[in-house]
C-alpha cells in the first residue's frame, strides 16, 4: 500500500523520470501535486501496471491532480550533459512548470540536483512507496510512450511502437541494418552484439 505523503503540512510534489535506459528518444520527467489525503488504490509504481492500466490512470492523474507538469529533454541534450543529469534537470523543469508550487519534493532515485530551492527528499524505489511519486511514474511513462509511438510512424523498422526506444533484440538488429536515426542517443553503446541474449 503506498503511503499517502511524506509531511502532514507542506504541500509535496511527487517526481520521476522515464526512459533513462532507452537508446533512442528524449528522457521524460514529471511532477504531481495531489490533493492532501488522497487516495486512489489503483495507482502504483508504472512498472507494475499494463500499458491499458496506466492509460487509463494518465486521464485519472491529469483530472484529479492539483497541478502536473510533464518535460522532456531530447537525445541531443542527453548526449551533451549525460543520461542522469539530463533526468535530473528534466524533474527540476518539471517542477517549475507546476501551476502550484511545491514546499517539499519527493524524488524518486537516490540522487538529485536540485535547481528549484525547494527541499527535497531522494527515496529509493520511491514509486512504489509514496503515491505522488507513483503518479508521477505513470504521466512520465505514458507522455513518453505517445511520443515513441509518433515516431515509430518516421522509423517503423526500430519497433517504437513496441520497445518505446528500449535496448531490445529487434532495435539492435535494426540499427544494425539500418543505421541510427537523428533520434538515437550517440553517447549511448548502439552497437551491441547481437549474439548476446537480449
């Protein structure tokens, strides 16, 4: 059961990430306000949710939340400053563009840099402890999602649709065959042998 919020009279944002380990596509990042007390038994880490599920508590989220912010930060960026300064400064964009202003963050991780001067807290597997990070996981996952799905309609040989940019068999063997994109992350490993069990 995920616990509810962290204090008892700070206004809390919860905050996550998704897409840190694909090769290809932006790193996505959310904040989520909730309303004090809430309590929506369906909502859990994203992980633990099918793509329906998670569909469904996106609409849910966006509706009930006080205020929700979702950003990105394209593979170029990513390339410049590196996977996990690109995640962290993406949850610090996010949380600004908040239409209400947190006094606590909840960030999912064990590491954070944090740009916005509001006090924070790093919790371990954090979405599948406190619900506003839990909320946060599933807008991060699903916004990111759409967007692969839009440019696997660009790049239909890499299965976007399906691995969402992830390091799987098919998206090597498509690099492989086919070259990168301007989408894919060039300080990631994209040449992976493809004899390894993937």
């Amino acid at each position: 059961m995920l616990v509810k919020h962290y204090t008892d009279d700070r206004i809390e944002a919860g905050c996550d990430e998704a897409g840190r380990g694909c090769l290809a596509g932006p790193v996505f990042a959310a904040a989520v306000v909730l309303p004090p007390d809430y309590d929506n038994p369906l909502i859990n880490d994203s992980k633990q949710l099918n793509e329906k599920q998670r569909r469904e508590l996106r609409q849910v989220i966006e509706h009930d939340a006080v205020a929700w912010a979702v950003c990105s930060i394209d593979n170029e960026g990513i390339d410049k400053m590196n996977i996990l300064w690109a995640s962290l400064h993406a949850m610090n964009m996010a949380v600004e563009q908040l239409k209400v202003r947190p006094q606590f963050l909840l960030i999912d991780g064990n590491r954070f840099r944090n740009e916005t001067g509001i006090d924070y807290m790093c919790v371990v597997k954090g979405d599948a402890k406190y619900m506003s990070i839990a909320a946060a996981s599933i807008l991060a996952k699903t916004h990111r999602d759409e967007y692969m799905e839009q440019l696997h309609c660009q790049y239909p040989d890499y299965h976007w649709d399906k691995n969402k940019g992830y390091p799987t068999k098919a998206h090597y063997e498509a690099i492989a065959r086919c070259g990168i994109t301007p989408y894919h992350r060039k300080s990631f490993t994209l040449d992976k042998q493809l004899t390894l069990d993937l």
